[in-house]
C-alpha cells in the first residue's frame, strides 16, 4: 500500500473515533441538562407551593382576624381590655377573681346587658388558645387562634387594641403545614351618642313590671335585669323609629344616666305651684305662663348652638284638682328645677305644645323646650294627666313616674321620661293601655348625654404579618 493511501485510512478512523467520543459529550451534556432542567422544575414546584402555602394560611389568619374584630363589634366594651393578664406556658389563662379579661369577661363593666351567654361565648375564645375551624365541614380551609390582645389602659378610650392571630393550613392529612400570624391595630375611640337610639321611656330601676300595659311609642330602656327579653317584649311598645326605620323596642341598656344638674345660682325661685297638700292656693296659683313678663334668662350653649333659657326653681307642682294651668310659652326654652313631687291629675295642669289648633307645628318649637328636672329622693312622684298631654323632657333619677288615667290615650309624655321606676300599681295607679309616652326628643337638643356609651372601633388602622 502507497504511503498516500495508508494516510488517509488512518486519519478517516481517527475522524471516526472523534465523532463517536463528541457524541458521546454531546449525550452526557444534554442528560445533565434534563437532569438540571427537572431538579430546578421540582425546586420551582416546591417554590409556588410553599408560597400558596404560605398565601393559604395568611388567610386563614385573615379570616380569624375579621371574626374576632366582628366579635369585638358586637360587644365593643371587650375592645377596652386584655384577652388574658396570666397565660402559663401550654396557652390557658389563669385570670380569676375580679380582674376583667376576655378570659374573665363576667367582670368586664357592662358586657354581658343581662345575657350571661355573652361573657361565656366570649370566654371560650380566649381561655386556652385552641384552633378554631374556619368551615368544620371543609379542613381544607383551615384554623385560626387567638394568640393575644393587647390594651394599655383597661377601661379607657381613646386607646389602640393590638390583636394578634394565627393562621394554618392542613398539609396532606394532618395540620404540618405553613402557619402565618398576624398582628392587627385597631383604634378603640369614645363612644358618640348620635349612635345610640334615644329612648321614649328610661327606667333605671324598677323593681316591678317596667311601663306594664301602658301604651309608649319609643324604645323603652332597662337599667337591671329584673325583666328577662321576654318579658320585655311583652310590653306594649308600638311604632317605627323615623331615624333607624327599626320598630321600637323595650331592651336591657348598658347606658348609664347622666349627672342631674345642680340648681344654678340664678334660678328664679317659685315655691309651689298650683295647690298646697292642704288645698289651699300656693304662692304661684291661678292661671300661670312661663316665662313671665320680667324673669330673665341666662344664656347657655347647647348642641354648639347659644340659646337663651329660662330657669327656675321649684318646690312641688300640684294640680291635683281644680281648673287651673301652668303654660309654657311655645318656642321658649323653660327649665324647671324640682325638689318635690308633681302631680297634674286636673283637667287643665300643664300645658306646653308645639302643635297649633289647626294641627299645623309651630316654627322654632321642639317638645324638649321644656325641661324638668326632679332633684328629690325616692319619696317623690311625677304623675301627668290621662287626658292631658305635655311636650317635655323630664328627668327624675330617683322618682316614681306614670300616667294616671286613660283620658282616650290624649295624655303622658310627648317627647322623653328618665326616672327610677314606672308607677303601675303605686301612687299614680299608671295601668291605662293607652299610648302615654311618644319619643319625640333628640340627643342634641337635650344639653345631657349618657354615660357609658359604648366606644367605637375604627377600621383597623394596620396589618402586618409575623416573621416566626
């Protein structure tokens, strides 16, 4: 064989070897490469499943939050103190005695209005930190928990609670999987009493049976737990709130009455009026109009507004009999000061009204222009007239009030009544079914506000999630 030929079969089988060995490379590279290619799949795999995971639980965590805001809404008193002041290592609240928690919530003031199953509900949330289920027919959708809220001055707004909430997802058959916890800001501010219904009739203690069968349109409020829910519905409350739309209803209150106002030093003093015990005339007898030519009012501030009102102090007002009347001048503001009792059983009494003969209201006028304030103890009676109505605001914290007849459902209380107890059976024999109280009063107009109102919760002013 020539040397030219033996060259070129020797570098052919060395092309030939080279091929084989580039193919082979070629092979191993592309195998690493799936190889890569499928691991960094699986990693990305477990990248998005671990971020829904994660994304699962913080809404469960989400969820638990919304309903335990939604709890708090329900009873904003709870919003003003600890869910537990003594927690041990396994979760459970040790609180006990007086001190007022989530976890003791039959000591928080004014939770429970009567209803002991509110301060129960409440307790079974915070007492040891369990799961709760957010569907307990789908696990799938998770649990939440409590696992704090914080208040820094119990009993006192404004303030800011912080709640904090774990979430998890099942993982497989079991709860392994992600668990997220969130903490929550919400702004606990005082409660406004534009919020709050005003009522026809507040009773702050009655021993006995509340309004009975008489006949108020407007909520009739409670200050005890003499009467269950359902006795209290039996009452004869009829009519439509015109603010809320809601019918009227007699209910437990945790509202507290106000301060009474003391005699201001320039009230002008007037004994008794009407007849003395004995039925002699008293000092202010006869026919009677207030403001009388020559008494001067002071000025005041009301709802933002400088009014000009009358005032004065009384002894007793009895109008027990006779044809005689104190009227009060429509569109004057006339406060009464009263130490004794008021009885207006006559045919005439008291007479106040925003109302025209011809039906039409007179401009300028509200019902609550006139104001009596019954400053007297528990020995003390206001009784109105049956047939004779007076538009008024009359607060009596101490005093027995009612309606003394039937007087075709024409007389009572047109605008507001606050007193201790509703006469039924006692001095003024209050049993008439027809309507003796019609709520006609505003907040605003009244110079006075409750005490106890509930706080407002504000929405939640942030939400963060826990590094854990």
């Amino acid at each position: 064989m020539n040397l030219k030929l033996k060259l070129l079969l020797l570098n052919r089988n060395n092309d030939q070897g080279m091929a084989l060995a580039f193919a082979l490379s070629i092979g191993v590279i592309m195998m690493l490469a799936g190889t890569i290619m499928i691991v960094r799949s699986q990693t990305d795999q477990t990248h998005v499943q671990a971020q829904q995971s994660t994304a699962e639980s913080v809404s469960a965590a989400e969820v638990g939050a919304t309903r335990i805001f939604s709890l708090l809404n329900e009873n904003r008193y709870l919003a003003m103190y600890p869910d537990c002041n003594s927690r041990d290592i396994n979760g459970l609240c040790g609180d006990t005695g007086t001190t007022p928690s989530w976890a003791n919530a039959i000591n928080v003031p004014k939770l429970t209005v009567c209803e002991e199953g509110k301060a129960t509900n409440v307790r079974e949330i915070a007492l040891n930190q369990d799961w709760q289920p957010i569907d307990p027919n789908n696990t799938k959708q998770g649990e939440y928990r409590l696992l704090s809220y914080e208040y820094a001055n119990p009993g006192i707004a404004p303030g800011k609670g912080k709640l904090t909430v774990e979430g998890r997802i099942r993982a497989h058959n079991d709860f392994t999987g992600s668990v997220s916890q969130l903490t929550v800001e919400i702004p606990v501010s005082p409660g406004p009493v534009e919020g709050t219904p005003i009522p026809g009739v507040w009773l702050n203690d009655d021993p006995t049976d509340a309004t009975g069968n008489n006949g108020v349109e407007g909520d009739v409020l409670m200050g005890n737990c003499n009467l269950t829910k359902e006795q209290l519905a039996e009452l004869n409350v009829t009519g439509t709130d015109p603010q809320t739309g809601q019918p009227y209803q007699a209910k437990h209150t945790n509202l507290e009455f106000p301060d009474p106002p003391e005699i201001p030093s320039t009230a002008i003093y007037l004994g008794v009026v009407g007849e003395n015990k004995d039925g002699t005339l008293a000092g202010i007898s006869g026919d009677i109009t207030l403001p009388r030519v020559g008494d001067t009012p002071v000025t005041k501030t009301i709802n933002n507004k400088t009014v000009e009102v009358y005032e004065y102090e009384v002894e007793e007002i009895n109008f027990d009999s006779g044809s005689h009347s104190l009227t009060i001048e429509p569109g004057k503001k006339v406060t009464l000061y009263l130490n004794g009792s008021m009885i207006v059983k006559s045919n005439s009494g008291i007479i106040h009204s925003c109302t025209n003969s011809d039906g039409t209201p007179i401009a300028g006028c509200l019902p609550t222009d006139f104001q009596i304030y019954g400053l007297g103890d528990a020995t003390n009676t206001i009784c109105t007239a049956g047939n004779k109505r007076i538009e008024a605001f009359i607060f009596a914290p101490e005093y027995i009030v009612g309606t003394a007849g039937t007087g075709g459902g024409q007389g009572g209380i047109k605008g507001t009544i606050w007193a201790k107890e509703w006469s039924n059976s006692k001095s003024c024999g209050s049993q008439t079914s027809n309507t003796a109280v019609v709520q006609t009063a505003r907040w605003e107009d009244l110079g006075l506000e409750p005490k106890n109102t509930p706080p407002l919760l504000s929405n939640t002013s942030s939400w963060k999630r826990n590094q854990r």
